[in-house]
C-alpha cells in the first residue's frame, strides 16, 4: 500500500508560480540591508539548548513552550533555532568579530522554528530575515535598523502598516521600574500562573492578550513615566534621527517584545490586515546580551522580519511586487534536429548569464507556446527545419506576439538587448 505524505503541520510549502513572491520579499528585505553596509552570515539551524535558554529567557513562552528541544546522538541537548539574535551573538564571541572594527553589522534569512498553534501568519516553521548591528550604543544606529526595515517594506509596495516604538529603559531604571510594577500587578486579583509570571518577570504581564487581563492592567505604570535621564535621551534622539530619515512612527507606551533580553529601543511593525497576527516584524536593543552569553559588555541592536506575514500583508493589500518571470527565453524546437541544436543555442545562452528554459518531450507547439506563457519568459525561441538551413531563428516576444527572424550568430546580442 502507498502512503501519501504531507507536510508537517504548521510548516508551509512555497511552490512555484507562488514561490517567485516568496523569493521576491526575502530579497528584497535582505536589499535593504546589503544598502546599509550589512555583510552576511549564515547560522546553523540548531545549537546548544543552553544559548537560547540564557540568551531568550526561560520565563518567555518561547523557551518554556515553544522550543524543538531534543537529544542528539551524543546525549547532548540542542534546539532548532527560535530566533537569530542569539546565534548572532554566539558566533560574534565565537570568532572574534567582536574585536575588529565596530560595529558588526550582519544580516540573516532562513527557517526558524516554534511549537505554537498553527494559525494564519503563525507557523512552526517560519521564515524570517533579521540583521544585527553590534558593538556601538548611538541612537543613531538604533534609527539606522529601523529605517533598513521600513524601507524593505516600501520597497516592495507595502503601504499599510505602522512602526510602534517604546523604550524599554536601562540599568539604572529598570529595577525601580519592575519593582513598582510588581507591586501593581501583585495587588490585582489574578490567576496564580499570572502572579508567578509577575514575580517572575513582571513586563511580560503587560504583553498578555486575555481581555480580563488587558482591562486590569489598563491603568499599570509605564516604563516611558520611569526612564532615567540617559535612557530618556537615547529615545528623544532615536525619535529625531528617524524624523530626519522620513520614518513615520507611533510611540506605543504598552508595547512589550516577546523575548527578555531587549533594552531601551524597543519596537514593532504592525498590519492590521493580517488580524490577531498583526506582527511582521520587529526587534530592539540589547544591551546586556553579549556579556550574558560569555562575551564583552557590548550593546547591539536588531531586528527579525516574518518573510511570511509579509507575504501575507502584500496579499492583504492586493499588493504584488515585481516578480519576474522564472526564465527569460524559452525555446521551441520543432522537429529533431531543430531539439538538438536547442540544447545547444540555450546552453550558450546561460553560459552568458541569460536564463533558459524549453519544452521538452514531444509536445506539440500549441502546448510549448502555452508552457512559453506560464514561464514568464520575454521571449520564445522558434526553431525549424528552415531557420536551421538559412541560420536564423524566431525572436517572439510573447506579452505582443511580434515574430520576427533574426541570425543565430547574433541570438546572444538580440536577447541581451532586449532584456536591458
């Protein structure tokens, strides 16, 4: 008996001609940041339990419910990946990149991993592009990462979304922050996993989505009332350089990250077509992180971008960014001969960096021209018995039908022309 299998649930297949949008957006996202100077790195899917555990938090969801936590071969404990920050970090201290010159600037795409209720938007397989900039605490770097997100978004079309930001404050503000914030929470009449969470880590209350909860910390003290005099600063300047950058902004005093090692900069890119996953993307500074993982008492900041939600978000707004064509030429051979001197003209072609594409088998030409329209190529290739005699082919370009005949001597030049 055969069995048919299907992908994990929560994981998303990106197949063509849907996959070329895909594509598309994590390009164009990771364009955004090769525009700031952000060198790549490459990360590896898991790591050591431990790094996320210390790095994320163990009192967020993301490690105490969330992780693919599993044994390997050796006994030892790893984690696919939940986010990039940590990783990022790890192989910073790991090869030193901490003691050249700073900042280090470095982007990221690739699948990362939660064990959450599949939903619309929510995956356990899903696809971020995220950049750090490490090693320099200036407001104007903090508005740099910001801005590299916006125009990411932009630049494929999306219009409809708002950057939140908060300051989450510093060192010296913290503690007398949580302490009152504590003392509030604990004075309401909440459940006792929720008390546990406020002693615990008292933030993470204000981010809780339950209506009850919401309408009882409705009147909580806010971070943005407790800033200390430095970490009021650093927000009144990351405010204006994203001012001069042309970076609209809401400053949302409730905003709350997911993950316990952001400071100070906090915030959050938000579309309200996407419903309760209203989130694409966002991120912060952190300040103590790298000392936390074994490092320098080096700030960064960064930020990770659902891929996904995006796509999800282009959708919502009936939005489609410009995705070309898988092929830019595709060849019609008619007859044997005419096949094998395809092969040849279209390895050619892509030796010179055009993409190619033919209808293989023995389709007819009704069928090839139709397979030459759902490729996206420009141009078909028309090759018979008689262009292979008089050393011509035809040239059509498909969004016209125009035909006309053209030396293969010259096919290479014709193309190029055409595709410039």
């Amino acid at each position: 008996m055969n069995t048919k299998f299907s992908a994990p649930k929560g994981v998303p297949d990106y197949v063509p001609p849907q996959s070329a949008q895909f594509v598309a957006v994590r390009d164009a996202l990771l364009r955004a940041a090769d525009l700031a100077g952000y060198g790549h790195i490459e990360l590896p899917i898991f790591e050591d339990t431990g790094l996320f555990a210390r790095g994320v938090g163990e009192s967020t969801d993301v490690v105490s419910k969330e992780m693919y936590t599993f044994a390997d071969r050796g006994g030892r404990s790893v984690t696919l990946r939940p986010e990039g920050t940590a990783g990022v970090m790890r192989s910073v201290i790991e090869n030193g990149l901490d003691r050249g010159q700073l900042p280090v600037k470095l982007r990221y795409s690739g699948p990362f991993f939660r064990y959450e209720r599949p939903q619309a938007g929510r995956y356990r397989q899903l696809q971020q592009v995220g950049v750090e900039a490490i090693g320099i605490d200036d407001p104007a770097l903090d508005a740099e990462v910001i801005a590299v997100a916006d125009a990411g978004f932009r630049s494929l079309g999306l219009s409809g979304f708002r950057l939140d930001i908060t300051s989450l404050g510093d060192s010296t503000c913290r503690p007398e922050y949580r302490e009152i914030l504590q003392q509030f929470l604990l004075g309401l009449d909440l459940d006792e996993d929720t008390k546990e969470r406020a002693r615990i880590n008292p933030l993470r209350v204000l981010d809780d989505k339950r209506p009850h909860v919401k309408e009882m910390t409705a009147d909580a003290p806010l971070m943005l009332d407790h800033l200390s005099d430095g970490a009021k600063q650093h927000f009144d300047e990351v405010l204006s350089h994203l001012d001069r950058l042309g970076v609209p902004y809401t400053i949302n005093p409730r905003l709350v990250r997911g993950l316990d090692y952001y400071t100070k900069t906090t915030f959050e890119f938000v579309h309200e077509g996407l419903g309760a996953q209203s989130g694409i993307g966002g991120g912060g500074r952190y300040d103590g992180l790298m000392e936390q993982l074994g490092g320098q008492s080096l700030s960064g900041i960064g930020f990770g971008i659902g891929v996904d939600r995006t796509v999800l978000a282009l959708a919502a707004e009936a939005a489609d960014p410009a995705v070309t064509g898988r092929c830019d030429v595709y060849g019609v051979p008619m007859g044997q001969p005419a096949r094998e001197r395809m092969v040849e003209l279209l390895g050619t072609l892509r030796a010179a960096g055009v993409r190619t594409d033919m209808a293989y088998g023995n389709r007819g030409v009704k069928g090839a021209m139709k397979a030459a329209d759902k490729s996206g190529a420009k141009y078909a290739l028309m090759l018979g018995d008689r262009d292979l005699a008089e050393g011509t082919i035809g040239l059509k370009e498909l969004a016209t039908g125009e035909q006309r005949s053209v030396s293969i001597d010259d096919l290479l030049n014709e193309v190029s022309q055409g595709r410039g």
